[in-house]
C-alpha cells in the first residue's frame, strides 16, 4: 500500500477533500476534490483570490469543521493563528500563553518560566504583565505567535496571519517568523494562507495556487530561493509575477 | 542594521508613553468638577422643595426641607433607623446572594445546553416580568411571616434578571474569543471557567445592577406587607409612620433608601470601570 506509507509520511494530507455549506440549490461548494500533501517541516503557502476556500481548508485541517468528504490526516498536534490575534482581552500577555499550556496540562510550576521563554522568542521580554490592548498590532499578533507555540505543535496553520498589519511591521514578522522556526528547530510545519503573492513567495518552500469557487488546486510552485530571503529581492518578484498572471487569469475566468 | 534593534525601535515607537501621575492639585480639581453639578443638583431639589412648602400647597400634610432633615437627624440619633436599616439590608444582601448564585447556575445552562435554552429560556424573561407583590401570597402560605419568605420573594425577583444577564454576556462573547479557546484546547468545564465566565463579565455586571434594584424593589414591597416580629425593617418603619401619618419620618425613611440606593449605584459604577480599564475600552 503505497498510499499508505505516503501519508504516514506526511505531515498533513488531504485527499479528495470537499466541502459544501448548505443544502439544495443554496449550497455552496467551497472545496472540490482537494488533494495536498505538506512534508514534515515545509513551509507551505496557499495562495488564491476570494472565494477560494483557503480559510475553509485550515478549518478542516485544525478540526474545527469536518468536511463532507475526502480524507485528511494530520500528524501530531494543530496549532491555528488568525488575522486578528484573538487575545483574551481580561488576561496580560504572559497569562495568555499560559493559559495555552495550562490547557495541555503542563505543571503550575512549569508555566510562567515557560511562557516567559516563548515570549522571549518572539522578543516580548518584559512585555508578560502588559494587556493585549496596552501592545500594538503587531505585539498583539506575536504573544498570539507565543500562545500558538506554547501548544507545543507540529502543524502550525496561519491564516492571513500578517494581513492587518502595515508593510513594515509585516517584513519584519517575515523575519521573526523564519528566526522562530529555526529556535523550535524541530522541523515545525507550517501551512500558510495569504493572498499577497509575494508574501507567499518570500516565505514558503512551496507556494500552492488555488482556483475560486470550488477551491481545488490549480497549479504548485516550489520557491528556489534560498534563505535568509529579502521580500524585496528579484528572485522572490520574479516568481511572485508569474504567480501573480496565473492567478489574475483565474480571476478574469469569473468576469466572462 | 539588526533585525532585533529595528523590530524594538518599532515596538518602542508603537506604545503610548507611560501616562504620569496625578498631582494633587490636579485629583482635587478633578474631584470637585465631579462633584459640584451633584451639589448643586441637591440644591435646587431642596430650593424646589423650599418653594412648594412656602406656596402653602397641602400644609398641613407636606412638610418642608428643614422639618424633614431635622426629623432625619433626630431618627438617627436613636438606634431603630440604624437598626431597622441594617436589618433590611442585611435582608437585601442575603436575598441578592442567593439570587446570584441561582440565576448564575441557572443562566450558565441554559446558556450552554440548547435543549435547555429552547424549554425554559422565555420562561426566564416572563418571570422577570411579573411583578413581585404577585409572589407574596404565595411566600406567605408557603413560609409564613418569615425571613425566608422576604429571601424567596428576592429570589423569585432578582434570579431571572441575572440569568438573563449571564444568558446575553454569553451570546456576545465575540465568535474569535471562542474559536481562539477552542484551538489552544479549552473544552468543557475549563472552557466555562477561564473563557466562558470572563468574557461574559461586561455585560453581567450591567446586568447585576439591574438586579439589584429588582432586589430593592422587591424587599420594599416584602417588608410592607410580611412584617417579621422581633425584626425591625425599612417597611416596617414605612408601615408606622404610614399609620400615624407622620409625613417628616416617611420622607426622612425615603431620603435614607435613596442614599442607599446611590451608594450601590457608585459601588457598580466602579466595577464597571475597573472591568472597561481592564479590558481597555475605555
């Protein structure tokens, strides 16, 4: 069984994945037959125009949702960011994170010093005692980084995770975001959804186009570049065009 | 340039400035532009009042300002208003606890159980609806002259309100909040207490005030009509005065509820507060 040993393999694998929400001529078909396979530590980005299902997919990968039918294998624990952080407004930073380890029963006396390290990983050192709404956006999204590391998980799914922050804060959590991944170094996986092609590009090892309405996968595109990467750099726009023609010819598929 | 010293400056520029602390001219000066409309609202209350009485309106009966604050004064210098006072709010307090830890309870299931919110969850709004003097006939023969009837008829008026307060602060607990608990791993019993409970807070502390007056409400129309013997109580200073038609006692009595009333009022304001600081919506 060949298959078999493929998804033992994987890190998350999708096989003929749909989703529909409702029932009868109103129902809506987000995914259609979606087939994706993410090795153990590749960071892979999904890229696609509204409608494409993208925060769909992450839901039915993170187990909120269960989908009508197909397969999906995930191996080892699910961590899950949003766009917005998502912080519990009566907590301090520090209590935030430690309330993601107290949710997977680590020790009282293990949690403070462990959440001050993840805070420390994400450069928040000193910032424990602050309120989420005494920190800036892009503080807010870095302890919600910290609580999402602090489930000690495989898979790390990222939805739009950098899209209400301004474009220099945002490069700068590029780079944090590669830096943290090496600290973890133990091949953390990540699945990335975005819609700013060359964020897509300048992250992932592997950048995956999805089509609109149904979602299914249209086209893979493996990033050459190597690492540290600069947003900025002619490799990473280079890609980040070609990328970008296929996905507006996509689009222009629904305006005829 | 390091990434680290860059992502710092950021951080740095992005946070307000740590505000400084008051001087205490500038707290005094606050206090008294928080006070002084008060004062003055006191004082054309009083010069109204002063205005009426001298009008010759219903003298025999309507007492002025000055008869009536004396008349306070003198009931205060003997131990029955002291007395009476504490005993009905003691009366208050344990009726209002109780009230809290059942609408509490009771709010949180049918919240959280469906089933639950779709059998009982009008039932809970047309019982706040009834008014509490209806429930007296019924505490009486149940109880009799007692203590534990006045409990049960807060109860009947107070429990709804608060689980309905709980039912709504869970109802508008922002989907985000309750998907970030599921995703860390939050179920059951931890999800109730560490997410649940906090993040209904703002809205069932609005709703604990209006509680509380449900409780005022009903103790005052108890106390009028269960008299406890042995147990002296607002009412029951109400109900003498009421038989010996001494107009000064029963407005001095309702100036003492009125004091009692704002200092809560104030106590749920500061709650209030502390709650929307935390939470920064202020």
């Amino acid at each position: 069984m060949s298959t078999t040993a493929v998804t033992q393999a994987a890190a998350v694998s999708l096989a003929g994945v749909s989703k529909v929400y409702g029932r009868g001529g109103s129902a809506v078909r987000a995914l259609d037959q979606l087939s994706l396979t993410v090795a153990p530590g590749e960071f892979t980005c999904l890229i696609g125009a509204s409608g494409c299902g993208k925060s769909t997919l992450l839901s039915l990968v993170a187990g909120l949702d269960t989908p009508t039918s197909g397969d999906i294998a995930v191996r080892g624990r699910v961590a899950l960011m949003f766009q917005e952080p998502g912080l519990f407004p009566w907590l301090t930073a520090g209590a935030n994170v430690e309330l993601a380890l107290r949710a997977r029963k680590v020790p009282r006396a293990e949690r403070k010093a462990r959440a001050a390290e993840l805070l420390d990983a994400v450069r928040l050192r000193g910032f424990a005692a602050k309120r989420p709404h005494e920190l800036s956006g892009g503080m807010r999204q870095r302890v919600a980084l910290a609580r999402a590391l602090a489930q000690d998980a495989d898979v790390l799914l990222m939805d739009e995770p950098f899209g209400a922050l301004d474009a220099m804060t945002r490069d700068l959590l590029h780079d944090e975001l590669d830096r943290v991944r090496e600290r973890v170094g133990r091949g953390l996986t990540v699945l990335f959804v975005t819609h700013n092609v060359r964020e897509a590009v300048r992250l992932g090892d592997r950048v995956v186009l999805l089509s609109s309405r149904p979602g299914r996968v249209i086209e893979e595109y493996p990033v050459p570049a190597g690492r540290p990467r600069r947003i900025d750099s002619a490799a990473v726009a280079e890609l980040a065009s070609v990328i970008t023609d296929r996905l507006r010819a996509e689009v222009s598929r629904h305006g005829s | 340039m390091a990434a680290d010293t860059t992502l710092a400056g950021l951080d740095a520029l992005e946070l307000a400035p740590a505000p400084g602390g008051m001087s205490a001219s500038e707290r005094a000066r606050r206090a008294w532009a928080v006070a002084w409309p008060k004062l003055a609202a006191v004082a054309l209350v009083w010069l109204t009042w002063e205005l009426i009485h001298l009008t010759g309106w219903k003298k025999y009966v309507l007492p002025g300002p000055g008869v009536t604050v004396s008349n306070l004064w003198e009931q205060a210098k003997t131990g029955l208003l002291w007395h009476a006072t504490g005993d009905t709010v003691l009366r208050a307090l344990t009726g209002y606890a109780a009230a809290l830890v059942i609408g509490t309870v009771v709010g949180l299931l049918v919240a959280r159980v469906p089933p639950l919110r779709a059998a009982v969850g009008s039932l809970i709004t047309g019982l706040q609806t009834l008014p509490s003097a209806a429930w007296i006939p019924f505490a009486i023969i149940l109880f009799g002259l007692t203590y534990a009837a006045i409990v049960f008829i807060i109860v009947m008026a107070a429990a709804p309100s608060i689980a309905n307060a709980v039912i709504s602060g869970v109802d508008y607990i922002p989907p985000l909040l309750l998907k970030s608990g599921k995703v860390i791993g939050l179920r059951g019993p931890s999800l109730t207490w560490h997410l649940i409970m906090p993040a209904a807070l703002p809205t069932f502390v609005a709703g604990l005030k209006q509680a509380w007056s449900f409780t005022w409400h009903a103790l005052l129309t108890a106390e009028l009509l269960v008299l406890v013997a042995g147990e002296p109580s607002i009412g029951q200073l109400f109900s003498a005065d009421q038989d010996q038609t001494d107009m000064p006692a029963t407005i001095a009595i309702m100036m003492v509820i009125l004091v009692l009333g704002i200092a809560v009022d104030a106590a749920f304001g500061a709650a209030n507060a502390a709650i929307r600081k935390r939470w920064g919506l202020t």
